[in-house]
C-alpha cells in the first residue's frame, strides 16, 4: 500500500479521491484549511495553509504519492501556479510521484488540434483567467519541471464539479489529452473520477503525461 498524501483533500475531487484511496487500504493524509465535517475513515487530516511551504514541506517529505486538488480560485486565484509548482519541487525532492487534478479545458478536441483553452469566447470573461491558469500547469509549468519527476496530469470530463455532480456509473472512459467525449464536453462524477485516479496511481503505467477520465 502506497503513503498518499492528498493536497485538498476536502474539496470536491480531493475529498472523493481521498475515500477512494483509503478505502482500498492506502496510508491516506488530506492537507486543507479546515478540517471536514464528516472525517472519511482511516485518515488522518491535517489543517494547514497551502500558501505556506513550511506547512507543505513535513507533509509531503515521506509520501509515496502527492496529489495536487487545489483549484485555482479564491485565496489561489493568483498564487495557484506558485504553490503548485512549490508541490512539485517538494514531491521530486522527497521522490514521490505527483498527480495533479486538472481541468476539461487543457483537453484536445482531436489528436494534434488545439488545446480548448486557447478558444474561451464561449465562456464567461470572469472564469478565463482560472481557466488558463489550469491549463498552464500541463501546458508549461509540469513539462519543465526535471526529469526526475514522475506526473501524471488528470482531467475530467467537461460537466465535473459541485454544480454537476453527476450520477455515480462506478465505472469510467480513459482517454489522453483528446477528450474521451468532444461533442459536447461529457461528463463523470466525484465517484467515478476518484475510481479512475486511484487506478492510475495503482497500476503505475502512465508517467509525465496527461489524460482524462468521462462515461
């Protein structure tokens, strides 16, 4: 069984792949700025502000497993790039792998197209800038880091969220950086993605790369 710490581990993906992977016997440590109302079994849980390194660091340093939950809002609307490249660095240093929750719009439509990010005037002017922000972790901040680092950058599906839960299939679609569902951006649950994340963590077969999980 792997030490997984889970960064964000009480917000909407963070909380599902932590019950995931605790459930299938993993060490599981959750860091987040407050401490859940309902603790998910055999976790142990760790209040702690992400923007700090010297709350990261003793954290991270032992995990077999880091893994990235933050969402590039709120207190890390401009600070997300720095503290996830911060994870980074610290998950090479202690020699973890690092998997990284990410978001539909880094996805392809088609093998070689490009990425939806670069086309948002579907989108509401107020979400570009988290949007992008996203999307640079795959597009440039993770291929840069050093080859010692082994990611894995995992997208949902377009309808993923508290605002789309979705219904739970126990069961889900992987794909690469093209989208598993193009026509019309698909969708997958907090469950689900969580059974698809936790796989890729245990069958260890993708590495510095980027894939995305829909039904």
């Amino acid at each position: 069984m792997a030490r997984i710490i889970v960064i964000g581990g009480t917000g909407y993906a963070g909380s599902a792949i932590v019950a995931q992977a605790a459930g299938r016997g993993h060490e599981v440590r959750a860091l987040s700025r407050s401490l859940p109302d309902a603790p998910t079994p055999n976790v142990t849980y760790v209040q702690g502000d992400v923007l700090d390194e010297a709350t990261l660091s003793p954290v991270i340093e032992g995990a077999d497993v880091v893994v990235a939950a933050l969402a590039p809002r709120g207190p890390l609307a401009g600070a997300f790039r720095d503290v996830n490249g911060a994870i980074a660095r610290l998950a090479d240093a202690a020699g973890a792998q690092l998997f990284v929750v990410g978001g539909y719009s880094s996805l392809r439509p088609a093998p070689g197209a490009d990425r939806f990010v670069s086309d948002l005037s579907d989108i509401p002017a107020a979400l570009h800038d988290e949007i992008r922000a996203g999307a640079a972790l795959i597009i440039e901040d993770l291929p840069a880091t050093p080859p010692t680092l082994d990611w894995v950058f995992v997208s949902p599906a377009l309808r993923f969220g508290a605002h789309a839960p979705g219904e739970r299939l126990d069961r889900y679609r992987l794909g690469d950086d093209v989208a598993v569902q193009p026509e019309d951006g698909g969708a997958i649950s907090a469950a689900d993605y969580a059974l698809g994340f936790v796989d890729l963590i245990d069958k260890g077969e993708h590495h510095r790369t980027q894939v995305n999980l829909g039904h």
